[in-house]
C-alpha cells in the first residue's frame, strides 16, 4: 500500500515537471515569432536618409607568400634599359656509387602475407620484404622477376 502511494505521488510530480517544460518551450517560441515581427515592422519605420555610405580602400602592400616580396614593390622596366644576357651556371651532376645489388628470387610460404625476397648487397645475402631497408638500399617493390630499390634518393629496377 505505501509503495503504490509513493508510484502515484511522482507519476503527479513527473506530470507537473513535463508540464512546465512544455509550458516553457512553448511560451517561448510564441513569444519569438511576435518579437520577429516587432522587430521588422521596427527596421522598416526607420528613416534611412540620415546614413552615409560606408567607402573604403583596399591596401594590397601585403607580402607575396610565394615569391616573399611586396606586390606593391614591384617596379617597372624602362623601355630604354639594356637587358643582361645572364648565363647560368652548369649543373653539376653528382653520381651515386651504388652497392653491388644481385636480386636472387622470391620466397612466399602459402600462408604467409607478404612475399620475401633473398638480396645480395655488397656479397651479404639479406632477406627483404617490401619498405625494408639494408645499408640504405631499400626495396621499394617486389616482382617475380625483378625488384625496384632505391639508394640516396635514386631509383633501380634490378632483374633476376
């Protein structure tokens, strides 16, 4: 008997709260939309000859991210100014001593994910997989009957 007082006591009271939210969101949104409506009947009352027009000017000394100079700093060429023939200067070709490399075959056991492949470097026999790197010489991709390595930003596809 005590347990069903209480039930129905907060079944009233959890009435009255839902009853108040409700009460508050729907107070609100009707007190909105007459505000809304204030307000533009309030905006279009107003006189508007009274406002000048807003000017403004764009300052475009700004620094170019890309060159870093000024844009405004530019300056012209003179129609009458002799041009310099610069002559660049040659390239130097730096050549990369690459290690003996001897690509001996492929080994994938059936249940394994990624393939090895068994590589001579400099005499030293290694087993590689793909991404793996040996005296930095890496073995960029792996074929049945070549692999692609890399060395010092170079790249070789080396055959069985």
């Amino acid at each position: 008997m005590k347990n069903k007082k209480m039930v129905g006591f907060l079944v009233i009271i959890v009435v009255i709260i839902w009853g108040l939210i409700f009460y508050k969101i729907f107070n609100t949104i009707g007190a909105h939309d007459n505000a809304n409506s204030n307000m533009t009947m309030e905006i279009s009352r107003r006189d508007t000859s009274f406002h000048k027009a807003d000017t403004f000017m764009i300052m475009n000394n700004y620094r170019d991210p890309f060159l870093g100079t000024r844009t405004a700093n530019y300056k012209k060429e003179n129609a009458n100014a002799v041009k310099k023939n610069v002559i660049p200067a040659p390239k130097v070709v730096t050549t990369v001593k690459w290690p003996v490399i001897v690509y001996n075959g492929i080994i994938k056991k059936k249940e394994s994910v990624r393939p090895l492949a068994l590589v001579k470097i400099d005499g030293k026999s290694e087993f590689m997989t793909k991404g793996y790197v040996v005296d930095e010489v890496e073995l960029i991709n792996l074929y049945k009957d070549s692999i692609s390595v890399g060395f010092n930003g170079e790249r070789k596809t080396i055959k069985k």
